[in-house]
C-alpha cells in the first residue's frame, strides 16, 4: 500500500473495500442505507465476514460503524424480493459466529441471525442450546424465526446430561405451543 510504513502489512482489497463502506456509515438516510448495504453484498461473502471480523467485545474498539453496516445488511436482504440474499447473509453471519472467540460478538451474531434468519439457522442456533451465555439468545432467534423442527432441537437441549439452561429451554417449549 503506498504511503504505509515499511514492515506494515498489506490490507487486502476486501478490507480495504470495506473500509471505504464503513467511513459512509451511520446512513443519514434509509435509500443511503440501502445503497450502502448493496455495496457490502457486491463484495461477497468475504465483504460480510471482513465486516462481521472488525465486531469487537464492549469495551475493547469503537465497533460501531461494523455494527450499523451489519444491522444495514441485514434489512436489506429482509428487503421484497431478497431472498437470496437474505439467504448468502445469514449463511456469511453463520460463518463468522463459528470462527469468532468471543461471546459478545457473538451474542450480537446472534441477533443478526434473529433478525433475517430462515430455516437454515436451526442447526447452527441449535447447537449453542447448551453454552450457558450463548443459550439464552439462540432460543430468542430460534423462536423468532420459528423454522420447522424447532421443537424437537429444544426437547433434545433439554435433554442433555448437564441441565444447563432448562428453564430458558423449557419458556421456549411452552412459547412454541
């Protein structure tokens, strides 16, 4: 990159790119919002999981520019029409929830998932039944998104030797009924 210091690394075009997105953010307007969030989807899956690797636990960096792009993204694939890329979103979210460490960032993922999430979050959402911080947000998406055999993926939480989280596991039956 000219001008960076010897030495420094190299930001990838998609880093870079998305840079450049984020700098626009806060929108001033939903059409703004709209254009924005477009930009990030023309960049990929790799655009959205760039975004999603700059999520920073409270505290820690002012994350808030990713955050706004993200909640941008996910209104837009929610949008008429967007199916498919409310599809490629909630796959790309799915991705970075895996591989982040930490669970505010995490939690945050999670509620992503909650907003533009379809039945391809059941088994992801599924398998955080049993983290005891994580557990209480995925039944939060889970029930919002309310995708066939979500029943059966709270009975079989429910069922796990530990007993963590039975009183949220049992709340979300009861709500399902």
């Amino acid at each position: 990159v000219a001008g960076a210091a010897p030495g420094a690394p190299e930001a990838s075009p998609i880093s870079a790119r998305v840079s450049l997105i984020l700098i626009k953010f806060p929108a001033q307007s939903s059409s703004e919002k709209s254009i924005l969030a477009a930009e990030i989807f023309e960049l990929g899956e790799a655009g959205i999981v760039e975004v999603c690797r700059r999520l920073s636990p409270p505290g820690k960096a002012d994350d808030s520019l990713a955050r706004y792009a993200l909640e941008a993204a996910g209104t837009y694939a929610m949008r008429p029409g967007g199916e498919r890329d409310r599809i490629f979103y909630t796959q790309s979210i799915i991705k970075a929830l895996k591989s982040s460490p930490d669970s505010d960032v995490k939690i945050f993922l999670i509620g992503r998932l909650q907003q533009a999430g379809g039945p391809e979050c059941l088994e992801p959402l599924s398998r955080l039944l049993s983290d005891r911080r994580l557990a209480d947000p995925a039944v939060q998406a889970l029930l919002a998104i309310r995708a066939p055999g979500t029943d059966r993926a709270l009975l079989k939480a429910l069922r796990q030797p530990e007993g963590l989280n039975t009183v949220t596991l049992l709340q979300a039956l009861g709500e399902l009924r």
